[in-house]
C-alpha cells in the first residue's frame, strides 16, 4: 500500500530523495500546491489526479478538485491520512524514488516519454525544444520504431511536464554521441525487450547460478535495438557467453541498454558500465557498529558498516529487515538518499564465496529458529549469540553474565532483527582485512548493478 500514512508526517520526518528532498512532508503538500503539481490517487496512484487548493498542517486537512473521472471539477475536503483520507498515494515528490526506475506507474510513463522524445529527435533533428509541437510527439508515439509496452499517449503525456524537457535533452545526447540512431527502435516493457530479461535468465539456469534480479543484472530503463536485431543473436549458454555477446551488440550498437536520470539543467551526461570484466574496487571494510548513536548495543536493532569509497570518503551500509521477522537486507546509505543494496540471499553468496562453506550466513527461516530457542534460553544459542558479540569486540564491553540478562529481555522481533546485522559484522570483523574488502566491494557492486555477473548498458544523467 502506498497512501501517505500518519508515520510519512511523524516528528518533522523530511523526504530523503526526490525533487523536495530535506523538505518535510507538510511542507511537501503545501509546496505542490504552491508549484500546481498534481496529486495522484489510489495506492498505486492510477485512480485518477487532483489539484490542490489549500492544506492546514495543524489539522492536515486537504482541499483538492478532482481533474478526472465522475467527480471531474468537484472540490473536497478531507483529512490528508487515515481511513477517510486513503486517497492521496505517495508519489515520487514525496521521496519514495523520483528517478526513472522508482517502480510507480507514473515513471512507467516518464521512461515511455523518453522512448517518444528520442524518436521525435531522430525525425526532427534540427528542431529545437520549444519548436516540437504535441503533433510531433504523437507521431513520434505512433512511429513503428517506438515500442512502449502498451502505454496510451494520454496517460504518458500526463506526466510532470518537467520530464518532456528532460526527454528531449536526454534525447539529443543519446543521438549526437552515437548510442542511439534512425535503424534502432526504441523499447520499454516490449516483448523483445522482456525477451532479453528472460533469456538471461535462462543463462543464470544453464550456468547453475542463481538468478540475478533484472535491475541488478541490467539496470536498463529502455533499451535502443537495432529493428533488425533477433532474440536468437544472443547467445545464453552461460552468463558469460550471454554478457560477451550483448558486448559485443553493444560496440557494434545494435543493442543498448540505458539506466535514465532526470536531466534537469540541461546537462545531459553519459556514462558506461561493464564494457570490460573489470569492476571498480578499492572500498575497503573499516568497521561495524552496534550500538545506536546515542545508545548502546541493545538500544537499536540495526547494524552499521562503515567503509571507505573508493575516493577515499566514508560510507554506511545498514543492515536492517523492513518488517518484524522479515528477511535481513543491506542498504548503502549516501548523503541524501539510500544508493542502492542487496538482498540477504546476495550477501550469504557473497560471504561464502569469499570466506568459504563453514562461514555461510543463515538464512530466515534459521535465524527465527535461534530466536525462538534463544528466548527459550537454550544456552547453546545464547552462547552462539554471545561469541558472535565477542567477535564484534562487545565482549570487552559487557560481562557474559550482563550481556545475556540483556538479551533475554529484548523480544523475538529485536533478537532476530539483531541478529543477522551480529553474524554479518562478527563475519567481517574475524576475517582477514583482504577479505573483507572483497566482501565490501562485491557489495557494492551488486548495489550499483556492476556485479561480476552484471551486463553492459549506459546511465544518462546530470
């Protein structure tokens, strides 16, 4: 569900990313109003866009007019959260993933309107911005060579205007430094582009791997082939064979992949990844952490590591589950937004093709188990927990007798959720340092979708 919710206004909490990021949600609301940006409806945003009128923070009530459907033109009045208020649906102005691939439907659209710009770009090459007309860009939408995945040219059009000068500059790029030109055909969500996710899976399954997640193997938004280009030129024997020979469709231009970026300024840039077999290196593991800023070991049932980047600036991972006894997860923390992370079934791959079998990370279904018996107070589990402790450096810090009256008071969620943030830092902290920055760079690139299993493709950003 993705409704604003009363914890979205908790506190003075701020939007970490999107176009109002360090604003509250409060002055998010009063903002859009302000900018006239339309409000979306629904939990997925798709019921339908209204434009505010006025908000009283102190009440959170919301005035809007309904610009579509049966109440087309009506005002309401409603409380902005709650169950009378499960309208207003939390969109990318509101931090929850404003670039091209936050996953809702309206950037569905954004990425569907690059895929037209740069079609209208390659039919109009000489036109500036202000010159293309709404004709134009539905003939560049009804163009054979645009294949958006179904999207209607209304609904794509209805997106935040900002986006269409974002397409064209993003456009004019693409086409003047050669990634895109007249004999490709432009996809987003296309069955030969959903061709290309499926045999790479097939790959991962003839290489007896596990499958990687799209985004991490190919973080591709919208993909430019050649209209020539058949499915059957890939070859999925392996994953190496597959990611060589999209390298080589690559070079020759037949086949690209684009992550997309919001262009903003005007500033359109290019850059590529994963064009060779090296990966960027250089993180390295510095420490983990605990105890919460202002607390101790029991205060917080997160985990930090603390890495240098490869500038040599420090970074944070956090390790964390986003719901009680839910699967561990680590997210790499920047400045402003979260940068990406991995699931805990990369991580126990990860650790164990470093550090070997015998220190394989537990998955779920396990660390509930030793939850359970450490509330049973099996001593076995406790003292597992215990050594782990002791191998992060806490045993300096608590006595084993204090440590485990702790413990045992924390409940089933706290015990669980701490203890796969425990086995991931004790891991890093009782290997060698060589080890734990190959587990630290492993992560990361995973993160930033440049595994050693990920495939080539390009970013357009500012």
């Amino acid at each position: 569900m993705a409704f604003l919710q009363k914890s979205d206004f908790a506190n003075g909490k701020a939007a970490s990313m999107g176009p109002y990021a360090g604003k509250t949600r409060h002055e998010i609301v009063e903002s859009k109003i302000k900018d006239k940006k339309d409000f979306f409806l629904g939990d997925k945003g798709t019921e339908g866009k209204v434009k505010g009128i006025k908000y009283d923070s102190k009440t959170m009530m919301f005035t809007f007019e309904y610009l579509s459907g049966k109440n087309k033109g009506k005002e309401e009045t409603t409380k902005i959260i709650g169950a009378a208020g499960e309208k207003i649906f939390k969109d990318p102005d509101f931090g929850s993933g404003g670039g091209a691939g936050g996953g809702t439907l309206q950037t569905a659209y954004a990425e569907s309107l690059q895929c037209v710009w740069i079609i209208a770009c390659l039919k109009n090459p000489r036109k500036k911005f202000e010159d293309f007309t709404e004709k134009d860009l539905k003939d560049a939408f009804d163009d054979s060579r645009c294949q958006v995945g179904g999207t209607s040219f209304k609904k794509m059009m209805g997106v935040d205007s900002s986006w269409n000068k974002s397409g064209f500059d993003s456009a004019k790029k693409l086409i003047s430094d050669g990634y895109v030109n007249k004999d490709h055909a432009i996809h987003r969500d296309s069955k030969l582009m959903n061709d290309i996710y499926d045999h790479k899976k097939k790959a991962f399954v003839n290489t007896g791997l596990r499958n990687l997640n799209n985004d991490k193997w190919n973080p591709g938004d919208i993909w430019a082939i050649n209209k020539n280009f058949k499915i059957t030129e890939l070859d999925n024997s392996t994953i190496k064979a597959y990611n060589d020979s999209l390298i080589e469709n690559f070079n020759s231009r037949r086949v690209v992949g684009i992550s997309l970026k919001k262009v903003q300024r005007g500033n359109a840039k290019i850059k590529e990844y994963n064009l060779t077999n090296k990966r960027p290196q250089g993180f390295k593991y510095k420490e983990g952490k605990l105890e919460s800023s202002t607390g101790n070991f029991f205060t917080s049932k997160d985990g930090i590591i603390v890495f240098q980047g490869s500038a040599g600036s420090s970074a944070k991972m956090n390790i964390k589950v986003n719901k009680d006894f839910g699967t561990h997860k680590v997210e790499i923390i920047l400045t402003t937004a979260r940068g990406g992370g991995a699931g805990w079934g990369v991580i126990q791959d990860i650790v164990e093709e470093v550090l070997g079998p015998s220190q394989a990370l537990p998955d779920n279904s396990e660390y509930q188990r030793r939850t359970k018996k450490i509330l049973e107070q099996n001593q076995t589990e406790i003292n597992r927990f215990w050594n782990l402790a002791r191998a992060s450096g806490y045993g300096s810090k608590y006595s084993k007798n204090a440590f485990i009256e702790s413990l045992l008071e924390k409940n089933k969620f706290w015990i669980h959720a701490k203890y796969g943030a425990l086995s991931l830092i004790a891991r890093l902290d009782s290997t060698t340092k060589t080890k734990a920055n190959k587990i630290i760079n492993k992560i990361n690139n995973y993160a930033g979708s440049q595994s050693d299993l990920s495939s080539v493709y390009i970013k357009v950003y500012e």
